[in-house]
C-alpha cells in the first residue's frame, strides 16, 4: 500500500517527510514527483511503510494537520490509471478543419 500526501509545501525535502512519518513506523520509500519542465516539485507525493498498520496511523494522525504552514490531504493512494498513448486530445479533428 502507498500514502498519498497532497498540499505539501514546494519546499519540502525527501527527509522531511520520512522525520514526520518515522514518528508512526518505518518508512521505506518517499517519491516527490517533480514537473519535467521546471524541475519543481508539484506539491505532492507518495509515502511507503513496513506495514498497512503504521501506514493508517500515519493517516488517522495527520490528514488534516497543519505543516510547514499548510493543511495536508493524507490517504490511501488510488491505483495509478493507465493513460491512453500519444498525445492526442479528444477526437483528432483539427479545430480549423472547414471546408470553404
């Protein structure tokens, strides 16, 4: 199982979030996924524990609670949904294509 944790400060480090969560248990992995384009991260990420226990205490704790100035969104991470490839939007007509 992973955490998701939502409205993270941009300045917020890999060691900060694995000190806030040791507190419940063993972390054993962080993922602060950044923007491809500036490199800055986007305000969210992905915790690991040893155990589905120690994961719903870091939950119950600290969804809600204030850190580093912001209120934290915590919960269980939703499977990532499969996105179609390439980068088509809608239906692949152009929005100019008229006939005159």
């Amino acid at each position: 199982m992973s955490i998701y944790v939502g409205n993270l400060s941009y300045q917020v480090t890999e060691e900060d979030i694995n000190t806030v969560f040791s507190e419940y248990g063993t972390v054993t992995r962080v993922q602060l996924p950044t923007d491809r384009e500036t490199g800055r991260m986007r305000g969210f990420g992905f915790v690991e524990m040893s155990s589905d226990a120690e994961e719903q205490a870091a939950i119950d704790a600290l969804d809600g609670a204030e850190w580093m100035g912001r209120d934290l969104k915590v919960n269980k991470a939703k499977p990532r949904e499969e996105r179609p490839a390439g980068g088509s939007f809608g239906n692949n007509r152009r929005r100019n294509d008229r006939r005159y």
